[in-house]
C-alpha cells in the first residue's frame, strides 16, 4: 500500500483489451455499491469472453485484498491488471470521488488532477524568535526544519546604547534570516517544490526575501502576517488560500498563453482532436484540461491506435471495427505524463469551455 503516487510508471500500462480494473473509494460505505457494479458490468461484458476473462480475475484480486485487508475509512484506489499479475493499492490522505472504471489502461484522471490541485508547497511561518518550514503535499503538513532565533525586539532608550542595541539586533537578524534561507536551500535538494508562502512578522519576511536568491525568491507567490501563537492548523487555513489564487492564477495564464501562441505563430492546438495527434508526436509541452471536460474517443482491440470522436465505428488505421469507447481526457493525461508534457487542470475559464475544454502549447 503506498499514498505515492507515480503517473509516468501507471500511464505507461496499457492493452489491446479492457484489462483493467480501476476503482476509486472515497469511504468504506461505497464497497456494496462495488458489488452491484461488479455484477451489472459482469452480465455486460458476456459477449467479449476474453474481456470478460480479465475482469473476473481482476475482481478476484481486489475481493482477495478487501477479505486480508479490513477497509475502515478514509479514500483508496486500486488498480488491477490480472494480465501483468499487478495490484497497486494507493491510500491518499485526501478525499476524492467514488467511480469504478474497466479500460485498456488505468484510470488515472482523477490521481493527476488531484496531484495538480494539491501540489507541494513550502510555509515559512517566521517572527524573530523562531521559524518552522513546513511541506505540505496532498492535504497534509509536515514539519520539516525549526529554526531558533530569540531576536530581542526594539528598545525605547536613547543615545549611542540604544544604536549599539539596534546594531548588534541588526547583525542578529541577518545571521538568523540567513541561516533559514540555508535551511530552505537544502529542503530544495531532496524535495520538489514549486511554491512557497511567507507568513508571520512582516520585519522577518522582509530580511528572509532580501536574503533569498532569485531562483527562490521567485517561487514566493505570498505574503501573510499571522500571529503564530495560534498554532499550525490555523497557519495552513490562512496560507491556503494564497495557494488556492496562485493555482487559479497559473491556469488563467497559461490560457492566455495558449491564445497569444494560437494567434501568433501557431504553437499552440485547440480542441481534443489537434491536442491528440500534437500529443502522439510529443509535440505538446503544456496541456490545460476543464476539469468538466469528458470528450469521447475511441480505441481499435487489433492495433491499439487511439482516435477522437464519439461515433466512430471501425478503426481509421487498420479498417477494423472491433473498437471501444474511452475517455479521451484520461487518454491525453496518460499521453501527456508518457512524454513528460505538464497537465493543468482548470476551472471557471468560459473561453476555454467554449471550444471543447481542452488546449495546449506545442513545443514545436
């Protein structure tokens, strides 16, 4: 059982036939619902034996876990493959929608959109006593580096004792504001992260910016005074909605970015159809996907080729028509990790809802 999760390693499974189970749990109250839609896709599959097959003896694996492993709470995925022998158990710490799914290949859609909606990010709660760095992946923080600083605050006296004071506090300061950047830099070198809040005193922010070298200072996207005295569940509720404007913020940008290339020089596709043949040459560098967005394909049993469009019968490749639907989104999210192009799921862009929900940046 993991709560990591590895797109590029589950995008890269795939079959000629709908080999695989993927299920999706947000509680254990969902398992009676699993056994209705075991038994209804059962009686569906009886006229494709070979598929029908595969789906029994992934459903095996997955009762032969739930009868060892006791399901009391929280979100779970399975992804089964009786094919390749492969059962993959994540346990994510967030909450996501129930759905059960039989495809050519896992159903991934919903772990990358809540990997792009949850990506890492750094708090830096910071005053002049003490400072924590926490990481905060996937809905749960973790304390990474305490670092003490125990600056006395400004006096009120006069004359050279007081600029003495105010000198030493000074030198203070910058030893201690230093020694968090130092400590961020080497958080930097065994974690991935792409933002980072600053939040407490607005003197310590200030010395920690002027400190930070670009490459970080450009991964800050806020700036909050807090009283940490109020403790660290009231710390993340404050700075999470500085990540929440940053994440809508990239998706607004990168839509404009789509619609600048589109009318300048062509890098840019918009629509389903242009994002899937750009993608299967690895052509795509950014993706952004409605989250809304269900726009179907379909996918030939004989060459395995994938093709846009709801009503297609037999396959433009090799002319034959044993063909299956899919969902073409889940399709170019698996295609977009396997040629490492970045997917961006968006909300609340009417222009892109307006041509179909899906767009991207070529790279060539």
């Amino acid at each position: 059982m993991s709560d990591k999760i590895d797109l590029r390693k589950l995008s890269g499974l795939s079959s000629g036939e709908r080999s695989f189970v993927t299920l999706y749990f947000s509680g254990p109250e969902y398992l009676r619902a699993y056994d209705k839609w075991k038994q209804e896709t059962s009686a569906l599959l009886k006229e494709q034996p070979d598929e029908a097959e595969h789906f029994t003896e992934n459903c095996k694996l997955i009762d032969n876990y739930f009868e060892k492993h006791k399901y009391k709470s929280g979100s779970l995925c399975l992804i089964a493959c009786w094919m390749i022998d492969l059962l993959e158990v994540i346990k994510p710490e967030l909450k996501f929608d129930t759905a059960f799914r039989v495809d050519s290949s896992p159903y991934i859609k919903p772990l990358a959109m809540m990997q792009d909606e949850y990506e890492t990010y750094i708090i830096i709660a910071t005053d002049n006593r003490t400072t924590k760095i926490y990481s905060v992946s996937m809905g749960s923080m973790t304390d990474e580096e305490k670092i003490r600083g125990d600056i006395k605050n400004h006096v009120k006296v006069g004359g050279w004792s007081q600029q003495r004071y105010e000198r030493r506090r000074d030198k203070e300061l910058k030893h201690y504001t230093k020694d968090i950047v130092n400590h961020l830099a080497e958080l930097e070198k065994v974690e991935d992260f792409s933002r980072i809040i600053l939040a407490g005193t607005k003197e310590t922010i200030s010395l920690i910016l002027d400190e930070m070298p670009k490459h970080l200072k450009d991964k800050v996207i806020g700036e909050k005074q807090i009283d940490l005295s109020k403790g660290e569940n009231e710390i993340e509720k404050e700075t999470y909605s500085l990540f929440e404007e940053a994440e809508r913020a990239e998706e607004r940008d990168l839509w404009k970015k789509i619609k600048a290339r589109y009318k300048s020089h062509g890098l840019a596709v918009l629509g389903a159809e242009k994002t899937l043949e750009a993608l299967k040459t690895g052509r795509v560098e950014e993706i952004l996907i409605n989250k809304s967005s269900s726009p179907k394909g379909a996918r030939c049993r004989d060459c395995e080729n994938l093709w846009a469009g709801a009503d297609l019968t037999k396959c433009p490749a090799c002319g034959s028509d044993s063909v299956f639907k899919v969902d073409l989104a889940e399709e170019l999210v698996e295609l977009a990790e396997l040629t490492s192009a970045k997917v961006e799921f968006a909300e609340g862009i009417q222009g892109l809802t307006d041509i179909g929900g899906i767009a991207a940046v070529l790279r060539y």
